[in-house]
C-alpha cells in the first residue's frame, strides 16, 4: 500500500491540498491548546476518519503534559495575552489604527489611559494631524508594514546572503536583543535546512552578512545575566519563599560560543566573543528562598554531607589537612578552640566519586589533598548550604522555565530565566538566593503578573514533575542533564526536590 506524507511547519506552508490528509503527526507540544487544535485539525477535514498523533519531545513542558492529557481534553483554549500599556506595541498599534479611521480626543485604544499621550507625541513627529477634535494619519507610508510579528520593535537585523549570481539575498531577519547571541561572527545559522555561517555583523547597521557552509556543528552563545529590580508591583512573603513581580533591567552581555558537532554534542572548540552589555528594560516575577527553608532543608538532612564512611585513610588525611592548615579555618582564619577540632571539607564532594567499602578504592582520590581544605563550623556549613542551594536552584530554575509557558500562551523562549546566588559570607536574611523569571520583550507583555498569581500551581507542577520523572540524579525532562564534572550535580535532583517540598510547605514527615 502506498502512503503519501508532507513535512511542513506547523503552518503547515501555502499551496498544500490538505483536504485528504488523514493522520496529524505533531513533533512537540507547540506551546498553547490552540495550537495542537489548529494543527490537529489539518487532518479529517474529509468525510473518512481521521488520526491525530501528539509526540512529546523530553523537555519538561512536554513530558509533564502527557502525564497530564486532561489539559488538553477539559480546558479551553488560551486567551491571547497582550499589555496595553506597553509603549512600543502601543505607539505601532496607534499608528495603524490612525491610517485606518481618525481617532476622537479622549478616544482609547484598548482602553489604554496612555492613548491621548501617544497621540500626541505622534502629533509632535508630525505622524498624525488635529483638526478640530480629530486626528489623522500624515505619515508616510503604509504603517502595517514595519509592525513586526516577532519582536515589539521595528528595527530588526536583516540576515543577507550572497547567491550564485553574486545578488545578495534576505534569508530572516532577527530582532536586536536576539542578534548577538545567535548571529554572531562564526554563528551558524539554519534556514530551509541550509547552514549558513556569519561572516559580518553590523549592529549599527542593522545588518548580519552570511554565506552558505556544508558543516557537521552547530554553535551555542555563551551569555552572562545580571537583574536588577526597578519598581515592586505585588508581592507576598511566608516562611519559607517571599515571591513578588515589578519591572527589571536585565543586563546581557554575549562573551563567547562553542562549536558543537552534530549528533554526538560534544564540544569542538570555544571561542571567545566582545560584545558590549545590552540592557532590557522589561517585568519579571521572582521569588527568594527564606532562612527559614534553608533551615529546614538543613534540619532535613538535604543540604549536608552525612556520609559517616570516608575510607580507611580518613583520619590520616585530616590530620595531615589540619597541619598543612595550621588549625586555622582557611575562609576565616579562626583557630580551633579549645577541646574541637574544625571540620575538614571536600572541595568536590565525597560521594561523587562512588567509593563503596570492600569493592573499590575511589576513597583515595577523595581524600587527596589539594580535594581538602579546614574549615571551621559556621564556614563548613555556609558553605555546604551555599553550593547545595545553587544547585537546587539551578534545577528548578531549568524546571519552571520549561514549565511556565504550559501556563501562559508563550514559546519558552519568550521567557529568561536568572538565578541570583547569595553573598560570600553575607547573611541569608541580608542576601537571599532568588530565582528570576523575566520576559525578553521590552516593558513586558503582562506574563510577569500571571506567573505571579500562579506561584503554588508552579511549584505544584515542578513537584509532580521531579517525582514522576523515572532517572536517578537529573535529565532533560526534569531538573536538567547532569554534567558528572561539576561538584553536587550528581546531587541535582535530590536537592531540588527537597526544595520544592520545603516551598510548597509540605512538612518533612511526609517527605520519608
């Protein structure tokens, strides 16, 4: 029997007869019930029967939805969500509705109260026109055109390629924000399943030159992170988590990309990149771990090594550590009172290395001496807590951001995700460990505040997800892969979800 199949985009592209296609195979959950509807419903559009078939990828947002197919089959379509008051979408907005009918004074446009303002710097640039309690379109143009559909500005960086002919062709265009990090020089970048490489970017000019490659890698930007809050809009604070939204300036700054072979994902080479910070003014919903979760974390049993076996050669290794040392703490200096010995630390915890009495000796590379250092009490234990709760926070912050846009109708990458780790040394009252959800579109869309209602359902479905996911220390389809170099990745999973329980205000007893 002979079958017939078209490979498309979820758009499904133009000139395609659809009208006797029986079976939807949809390759990932495509972010919001509308969607799965929509492309579901290419098949069957005959009088036969029809098949729809939804294959989860294993990222968090489609593993936690096929364990949870109600919400497809008992919930309505989202609802498009959208802020009036944002500026740049308003000033577009204003403009299109301007060249289509005048506007009225006093007049809104969403019954945004900013309307009459953005008219009347329109008015200033000359775009509009009063006559008496009218305004109307003087611009050049047809402003329809320059609203993009992908970013809130209009000022995109056009990708240009050269062709056979030598005539440059316009394979995309990228927003400004998103330029650095994906078409850089030495980027890869993929369309209509040809690779091109960036050979020039012109920032300044709006320009991204590329040329077509044959190669068997794809490159990964490397980016650093700082959030900084502007202006708190709600919060709310209990024992253990203190959860708020408001504007932020989220600073970027692109310093480097690897070459990543297709296939096998190993790393072919770094490459470092000078790129000046970018700054984004936008909302985020965020909330810090309280002293008092981290106590009970601690209290737990979670946040500290508890091995009592650290191999024969243990106490020769301490005694050894603290002589080198001098018996003084090496973060503080303090020396050992009188009667108590400090505490000696493994820099890359003990049970990475997977020592087991009487079968191997893994305990000697352990216990070597560059992996020890002296610590006193309250320095061992900051420290353990620290590393133990970057980790933490570090799984769950990989879990939310893939399982936020379940709750929202966005794409994961309409939402950037930071991690704000404690002071060195400082008080945890005075500088809490805090997770950030931001939005990558300048002023915001109004996620913020709806992630921010949602805070317990988040933290529900972040638990639900760690205990239904079947591996052992981490994986893609929960807190995230487990890079087996890195101290206390091992410990990823375990760690975040003693988090989530703790945030979730589930007592420890119905942890055991």
């Amino acid at each position: 029997m002979l079958f017939r199949s078209v490979v498309a985009t979820n758009a499904l592209e133009l000139g395609i007869d659809i009208g006797q296609l029986q079976v939807a195979l949809i390759c990932g959950y495509p972010g919001a019930i509308a969607s799965v509807w929509q492309q579901m419903g290419r098949a069957g559009r005959g009088v036969e029967g029809a098949l729809a078939i939804l294959v989860a990828t294993a990222d968090p947002l489609d593993q936690h939805l096929i364990q949870h197919v109600d919400y497809l089959f008992e919930r309505s379509p989202e609802h498009a969500l959208i802020n009036p008051d944002n500026l740049l979408l308003l000033l577009d907005q204003v403009r299109c509705a301007a060249f289509e009918a005048p506007f009225d004074a006093g007049e809104r446009l969403g019954d945004s109260p900013l309307t009459g303002d953005v008219l009347a710097l329109l008015e200033e640039q000359g775009e509009v026109r009063r006559h008496g309690s009218e305004f109307y379109w003087s611009g050049d143009g047809y402003p329809a055109r320059t609203v993009s559909l992908r970013s809130a500005g209009a000022d995109n960086v056009v990708i240009q390629a050269g062709t056979l002919a030598g005539a440059p062709a316009v394979v995309g265009v990228i927003d400004p924000g998103s330029a650095p990090a994906l078409v850089h020089e030495g980027a890869i970048y993929l369309h209509e399943g040809q690779s091109y490489e960036v050979r020039r970017l012109d920032l300044a000019g709006h320009l991204a030159q590329v040329e077509p490659v044959q190669v068997d890698y794809y490159t990964q930007a490397a980016t650093e992170h700082d959030v900084a809050v502007a202006a708190v809009h709600g919060e709310r604070v209990t024992p253990a988590v203190a959860a708020a939204f408001g504007d932020v300036t989220v600073t970027s700054q692109v310093i480097g990309f690897r070459r990543i072979r297709r296939g096998t994902h190993e790393t072919l080479s770094t490459q470092p990149l000078d790129f000046p910070p970018t700054l984004l003014d936008t909302a985020a919903y965020w909330f810090a771990v309280q002293p008092a979760a981290q106590t009970a974390l601690e209290r737990a049993g979670l946040w500290y090594d508890s091995l009592n076996d650290y191999g024969p050669n243990w106490q020769a290794q301490r005694a050894q550590v603290r002589d080198r040392d001098r018996y003084r703490c090496r973060q503080c200096s303090a020396p050992e009172p009188p009667g108590q010995e400090h505490d000696v630390h493994h820099l890359i915890p003990f049970r990475t290395f997977g020592y087991v009495a009487g079968v191997n000796e893994n305990y000697r590379q352990a216990n070597q001496l560059d992996n020890l250092v002296l610590l006193c009490r309250s320095c061992h234990r900051r420290l353990e807590t620290a590393g133990r709760l970057r980790s933490g926070l570090d799984g769950l912050a990989y879990l939310l951001g893939n399982l936020a846009p379940l709750f929202l109708m966005c794409d994961p990458s309409d939402l950037g995700v930071y991690v704000a780790r404690s002071e060195p040394g400082a008080a945890a009252a005075a500088s809490p460990a805090t997770l950030y959800l931001y939005e990558r579109v300048p002023a915001g869309l109004g996620f913020s505040a709806q992630l921010f209602d949602l805070h317990d359902e988040l933290l529900a479905a972040a638990r639900e997800r760690i205990a239904a996911c079947p591996c052992r220390y981490g994986c893609p389809a929960c807190v995230g892969p487990v890079l087996e170099d890195q101290p206390n990745q091992l410990e990823t999973k375990h760690l975040t979800a003693g988090m989530v329980e703790v945030l979730c205000g589930v007592t420890r007893e119905s942890m055991l």
